[in-house]
C-alpha cells in the first residue's frame, strides 16, 4: 500500500472508531439512573450492564479464530457498526428493562468486533510502534465516548432517553457507509489450522495481562461506566453533574491514551505504569463511597480516566508483544474475551453486593481487588528480572 493510501487508511479507521464508539456511549452516563427511575432493581441494573459484557466474552475468541482464518477485517468492522445502530433501535422501541438488556446484547456482539478494528490498525505500523498504534487507536475510541458523553450531558434533561439512543443510531449509520471504504493492507489469511491457532491460548504472558485488563475493565464497568452515577445521584447531583462524572473521566482517558504513546512515556517500564495507576483505581474505588460534594466525585474521575488511558493500552501492547503476526487476532480475541469476563461478572457482583450490603462495600472490595492486582503485577516483574 502507497503511503498516501496508508495515511488515508489510517485516518479513514480512526474517523469510523470515533463514530463506532460515540454510538456505543452516547447513552450510558444516564443509563443507571434512568433504569433506576423507571422501577428497574439494582440487581436487574447489574444485569442488563453486564450481559454487555457477556456476549463479548462468548463472542471475541470464535471471532478471533475466524479474523485469522479469514483474514480480512473489513466485514467485521461492518458487523459491528451495524451491531451498534441496532441495538440503540430495540432500546428506542421496546421497554426500558428489555429494551436495554436485547440492545446491550447487541451492543457485546459490536465491541466483539473491536478485533478487527485494532489488529487492521495495527496491521499499519511495524512491529516496533505497536505500543504507539495501541495508544492512538485507543485514544480515538476514548474521544468517540468523549464525544457521546458531552451530548448526553447538554441534551438528556431536554430531550431524554430515546433522543440519546437516536443520535446512537444516526451514528451508527454514517460508520457503516464508510467501512465499505475500507481496504486491507494485504491478504493475511491463514492455513494454520484452528489448533494451531488456540495454541497461543496458553500463553502465560497473555493470559496474566489479560487478567491485568478483566480487573481494570471490570472495575470501570462497575464503577464510573455504572454505580459511581448512583452514588452522585445521592448526593444530590444535577443531571450536568452526573454528565460533567462521564466527561471528566474520558478526557482524562484520551489525555492519558496519548501521553502512553508519548516519547517520556516508554521512559519508563510498563511495570511502571501498570503497577502504578492499578493503585491510583484502588484509591478510586475507596475514594467514591467517601466523597461527600459531587464535585469532588467529578474530580476523582480523573483516576479512573488514568487507568484507561495508561494501563488499557500497556497491558494491551505487552499482551500482544510475542504474539505472531498470523495468530494476533486470535489472541487478540482471546485477550478481549478474558476481560470480558471482568466487564460481566464484576458489575453484576456489585449489583448483589449493593442490595445485600450497601454499595459502599461494592466500592472497598473492588478497590481491595485493585490492590492484589498491584501486587501480582509487582511480583510478576520481579521474578521476570
């Protein structure tokens, strides 16, 4: 591919991430509290957050073997962004409770083809600026949230929830066009067999960065994408406080996502940056039950921001690190379906945890598990040097 063509390509993915990502988040700083208003349980609410998770667990590791296999990324870029349209339409036509639960389905089986996106991104740098690729594709999926976040916040308390989801689906459409001008950098089909491929599952420096990213995932799934809203909600906030929460923490997360792709940045060790900002999520995590000014919740945003924008694409790049070319969306499939499994488990744990002991104990023992995943990361590359 010709370097004009190349920079083209580049730039034409990126413009379909920020519309792919804005569709999927246009709704969700006011998800929580609009389901709470209308009479659905903490428990369901746990649900319906986590079922978006769910159907990416199950989906991303089939979808990674058939990236490879298949070898072309372009038709599930397409998938996803038409994923992403649909699902907003069923929460625009069907009841809050199954509205939102069939539309989060959806919504898993469209960040299942994240894949495609990220391994075609990458496919465009050499080996060397992987961590680069990671940083700036993930700041484009950052600034697609961002943008969703701002409109939510300036138009929910006019226009409600059913505007949100249509500007999800007005989204979505225009992503969908321009995928069809998408064009791979080359055939990279594979013969490996599928058992070849699932080889790279038990790859140990995958398999722990992955667990690195189901605690970060999950623990944002549950907190700042979910209850943290809850917890402004108590405090009296006003709905652009409660979207001033979402902003603040994606500005933070695209800051940070190009600050990881930064020359000062690879200075220092991922085991740097890793360790360092999971601590900074633990005190997140045992912060928000304390705060008592929503103002100062929006400014603890800034934390969870970091841990997006620092140890999402670190843990990302080190996954991939010794990861063959001919078996990256495999593995990336496999990454993603382990965290996956944190963007499930953990909100729905909470949701429990919330009615049975208050959400202030989902918030401490989150931020205990943030702390124990410091540690392993301390230990791991401890026993590595």
């Amino acid at each position: 591919m010709q370097r004009d063509s190349l920079v083209f390509q580049k730039n034409l993915l990126i413009a379909i991430v920020v519309l792919f990502w804005f569709a999927q988040y246009v709704y969700v700083p006011f998800q929580t509290p609009y389901l709470i208003g209308m009479q659905v349980s903490s428990s369901m609410v746990g649900i319906i957050i986590g079922i978006y998770g769910f159907s990416q667990m199950a989906l991303r590791m089939p979808i990674g073997i058939m990236a490879d296999k298949n070898g072309h990324h372009k038709f599930f870029i397409i998938v996803g962004v038409a994923s992403s349209a649909l699902a907003s339409i069923f929460r625009i036509l069907l009841s809050p409770e199954i509205g939102f639960f069939i539309g989060n389905i959806l919504s898993g089986l469209a960040s299942a083809m994240w894949i495609s996106f990220m391994v075609l991104y990458a496919s465009y740098f050499t080996k060397e600026n992987l961590q680069k690729a990671m940083g700036l594709i993930i700041a484009a999926n950052n600034i697609g949230v961002l943008g969703g976040f701002v409109i939510s916040t300036l138009l929910y308390n006019y226009l409600g929830m059913n505007f949100l989801c249509l500007l999800s689906v007005c989204s979505g459409v225009p992503a969908i066009l321009l995928s069809f001008l998408i064009k791979e950098t080359r055939s990279e089909a594979t013969t490996l067999k599928v058992s070849s491929l699932i080889k790279v599952y038990v790859d140990k420096r995958l398999i722990f960065f992955a667990l690195i990213a189901l605690v970060q995932q999950g623990i944002l799934m549950a907190t700042c994408m979910s209850f943290t809203t809850q917890v402004a909600h108590e405090l009296n906030a006003t709905s652009i406080q409660i979207g001033l929460l979402s902003i603040v923490y994606i500005v933070s997360a695209v800051i940070f996502s190009y600050f990881s792709a930064s020359v000062f940045a690879q200075r220092y060790s991922s085991k740097f940056w890793i360790a360092t900002i999971m601590f900074c999520l633990a005190i997140y995590c045992f912060i928000v039950p304390n705060v008592q000014s929503p103002n100062l919740l929006i400014l603890a945003q800034i934390l969870a921001g970091m841990s997006t924008g620092i140890i999402f694409s670190f843990a990302t790049s080190e996954a991939m690190k010794n990861v063959p070319v001919e078996k990256r969306s495999t593995a990336m499939g496999y990454y993603q379906a382990i965290y996956a499994v944190g963007m499930t488990a953990v909100p729905m744990f909470s949701g429990i945890i919330s009615e049975s002991y208050g959400l202030d104990m989902a918030f401490y023992i989150e931020g205990t598990v943030a702390v124990l995943a410091t540690l392993a990361v301390i230990v791991l590359f401890h026993q590595k040097k």
